[in-house]
C-alpha cells in the first residue's frame, strides 16, 4: 500500500469515527430515555400495588413480570447494548487510526 493510499484510508476511519460520536451522543440520549421510561412506569406499578395491599415481599416480582413494565426493560436493555456497541466502535475506530498512523510513520521514515 503506498503513503498515498494510506493517507486516504486514515482519513476515511477519521471520517468514520466522527460519525461513530455523533451516533454515540445520539444513542446516549435514547439509552437515558429508555432508562427514564422504565423506571417511572417500574415506580407507578410499585405504587399501584401498595394501594392494592399486595405483600411488599412480591411487589417487585409482580412488576416486573406486568408486560408493560417488561416491554419497557427489554427496550432500555436494548439501547444500553446498542449504546454500548457504538462506544466499541468508537474504540475500534481509534485503534485502526492509531495502527495506520504507526504504518504512514513507519512508511515516512523509511521512504
């Protein structure tokens, strides 16, 4: 691979990694939200089933086993993975232009 196609490829995974930040603020965002949904609708049902008289020794079984309150955790779980995979990329990202910056160095002192 020449210097050239190098710099064109290193510039490309900055390109890359600029999209994976915004994607990852983005994901952040809808990761804090899932979470916020979640655990206000968790608290409403621990509420309701107070007023109900429902032991208090089952009351965190019985909400989280109401298909809303599940709907609910399943979506925040799968914004923080989807979260969490865009932070890998990013990471990923980094060592892919760190590998190539070493090769272009590399490259330069020797050519």
């Amino acid at each position: 691979m020449s210097g050239q196609d190098l710099m064109v490829e290193l510039s490309g995974k900055i390109g890359l990694l600029d999209s994976a930040l915004k994607q990852f603020g983005k994901r952040g965002r809808d990761n804090a939200g899932a979470e916020e949904k979640y655990r206000i609708a968790l608290a409403q049902k621990i509420l309701i089933e107070r007023d109900k008289g429902t032991p208090a020794t089952v009351i965190s079984d019985i909400c989280r086993g109401d298909k809303n309150i599940a709907r609910l955790k399943f979506e925040r779980d799968c914004a923080e993975v989807t979260y969490k995979a865009a932070q890998e990329a990013i990471n990923i990202y980094k060592l892919q232009i760190r590998v190539l910056q070493d090769t272009i160095e590399r490259e330069f002192r020797s050519g």
